[in-house]
C-alpha cells in the first residue's frame, strides 16, 4: 500500500516548513530524502508520522485520510537523529520496551528481541545497559526496537548524522544490508549527506526550503540534475557553478578562455547560461590538458587520501578534488583544467538545458 502526500503545506511562525510536498512512498523501497539542514526533512517526517499537523493538503494510504488516523494506527517507527534509549534499561528490555506496551505474548516478545538484535550485529549484548555500549551500538539498540515492531512504515531521521566518519561508513554499509530485505515496508530515509543517498536509496528525494525538488533513482538524480540547487545538494563538494555564454558555437566565461562548445551543447543556441562542473572533472593542469586555467588557491583542505583545493579564477570560484596528498599553499598560482566534455548547461534561471554522457557504474547491491 503506497503512502500518498499531495500537496502538503506546513507554515511556523510565517516560515514555510513544507511547501506543496507532494511524493509517493512505496512498499519495498527504501527512499531517502536529501538536503541542507533545515531543508524541511524532519518535519516531512514528523508529518508522516502524526507528529505534526500539515495545514493543507493530503496524506493517504489505501484509500484512507492518514492526516486524520492517530498516530497509534499509524503502524509507524521512528528512530531519530539523537538515538533515544531507556538509561535504567538493558539492551533486551530497550527494544522490548514498545512490544510489552502493546501486550505482544512473552515468547512473540523474545522471538522479534532476538531476531532485531541479531539484524544488527547485537545478539550477544542483550544484558548490557546503554551506558556499556558505543554510539554506534546505541544507535543499533535503537534501529531494533524500530524494527522489532515490525510496522509497515519505517522513518529514519539523519540516524547517523551524529557518529564519527568512520563508524558512518561501517553503519552505512551495514545499512544497505540491513535494509535489502524490506518487504512490505516503507522506508524513509533523510541524510544531508550525498553518498549516503546514493549508496543507500532506491528513490532519491531532493528537498530544499521546504520543497520537493527533484525525485528519481540515484543515477537519474546524479545524470540530469533538474536545477543548479540539486546539482549543488547532490554532489559533494558542490558542484562548480558558473555564468558564461555560447556564442557561435563556443562557450564564453569571464575569466575562462573561449573554447569550441563540446559535442552536447554544440547545438545550442546563442545566448546566456549558467555552465556546471563537477569537481571530480576539474584538476591541478599536466600536460595535454583540455584546457589550461590560473587562479589562486584560496583554501587547501586533505581529506584522507583525496585533496580539495579551493581556487579563485578572477572572481569565479571553483573546487577541485584530485586523488593524493598536493602541495599546494594559499595564496599559490595554479593551474587547472577544465574537462569540457563533462560540462552542463542551465538556463539563467538555474533549470536543466543539457547534461553530459555519463558512463555510470550500477550501485551495488543494485
């Protein structure tokens, strides 16, 4: 039974938490909602659930006003941002809590305990109090209490947003495993973070102040991002940016030399745009470069293996992401190219006009 938002309207205080949110959530399929914080995410949830009110519009399910069902027929789970546990209780009596309110039978109560903590790598920390355990193993006690419910919609809200990198890569990986038998389930999923709504959504839901932006299967959100807002949420860094032109079949930037417009925009017409450029297709200048570019280096940042140079050409700001560890100093001259081939084009307006071919990789699992 799909789960049905049209057209839902929340406003707090004069500030639109919801803006004519409209989706359809589907069994078996887990979705995940992406965008910056304060986007709206929590609140769509919290809709979802009957923990708030929507102003206008409608939510249903098989045909019924799920804005007017209480929240206790829901069949809903939620597992929030901040884990919650019960400090006083074990592990065991933390996921059994919600099924011995709801008067399950002792040996129904043990089977779902046992089978949730096992799902998630926790079968033999039954007697353990939260205080004994890691964040990460505290948010897995919450992710079984949700699933020993067994409910038929199930919301995660950021649950690893406050978790070190490290144990956000071992838990997303997790994540995906846990989540590849669904079932009859909804799964909604929200993250700020692109990777993870990639790697883990089978619908991907771009939110931005309030609004539904784009919804599609990760490649289709990653190949042709509908505005220059979702080609900045999803990619990360955000993707470069910038204004320029084509004129007689070239692109024009200020601060960029003219070049041949590449086969896919070759057939646009003159006029004003707004051109993109991941950082992944942006690098420190070799030879053969496609194009050559100055700037200065105005911030440097190593992150693991990878490292992230912030360059000002004139006044035109871009990121580039190169494998390795460079040594590059602020305030360096340096020089980049652009792969023209992986430009895309936008309207003045910010809308989609042309994407480039993208040989993409099936997500595992997929």
């Amino acid at each position: 039974m799909n789960l049905c938002a049209t057209d839902l309207c929340l406003t707090v205080d004069g500030v639109d938490h919801l803006r004519n949110v409209t989706a359809t959530f589907e069994p078996g399929r887990l979705h995940t909602v992406i965008g910056r914080t304060m986007a709206g995410k929590t609140t769509l949830l919290r809709v979802l659930a009957g923990l708030e009110k929507a102003d206008s519009g409608s939510l249903t399910r098989a045909g019924a006003d799920f804005l007017k069902t209480p929240v206790w027929r829901r069949d809903t789970a939620m597992v929030y941002q901040q884990f919650i546990n019960y400090p006083h209780l074990n592990v065991f009596d933390n996921v059994a809590f919600p099924l011995k309110r709801a008067g399950l039978p002792r040996d129904e109560i043990r089977r779902r305990v046992r089978q949730s903590l096992a799902r998630v790598g926790l079968a033999d920390f039954e007697k353990r109090k939260p205080s004994q355990l890691s964040g990460g193993q505290q948010q897995r006690v919450a992710m079984a209490r949700a699933l020993a419910r067994a409910t038929g919609i199930l919301l995660l809200d950021e649950p690893l947003a406050n978790l070190d990198y490290k144990l956000r890569e071992q838990l997303r990986d997790e994540f995906r495993t846990l989540f590849s038998d669904r079932g009859d389930t909804i799964v909604v999923y929200t993250t700020t973070e692109p990777a993870e709504a990639m790697m883990l959504g089978d619908v991907v839901l771009v939110m931005h102040e309030g609004r539904i932006l784009q919804t599609g299967t990760p490649q289709e959100v990653f190949e042709r991002p509908a505005t220059t807002t979702v080609a900045s949420i999803i990619n990360d860094p955000p993707m470069n940016i910038f204004p320029g032109r084509i004129e007689s079949g070239r692109v024009v930037a200020a601060g960029l030399q003219a070049v041949p417009a590449p086969g896919h925009l070759a057939d646009l017409p003159d006029g004003p745009y707004q051109f993109g450029l991941r950082a992944t297709d942006v690098g420190l200048a070799a030879g053969g470069a496609e194009r050559g570019v100055e700037g200065e280096a105005v911030f440097v940042e190593i992150s693991g293996s990878e490292t992230f140079v912030h360059v000002a050409v004139g006044e035109t700001p871009f990121v580039v992401q190169i494998e390795g560890i460079h040594d590059v100093g602020l305030g360096d001259l340096v020089e980049l190219h652009l792969r023209d081939a992986r430009l895309f084009a936008f309207d003045e307006r910010g809308a989609l006009v042309r994407t480039p071919s993208y040989e993409l990789t099936p997500v595992e699992g997929r």
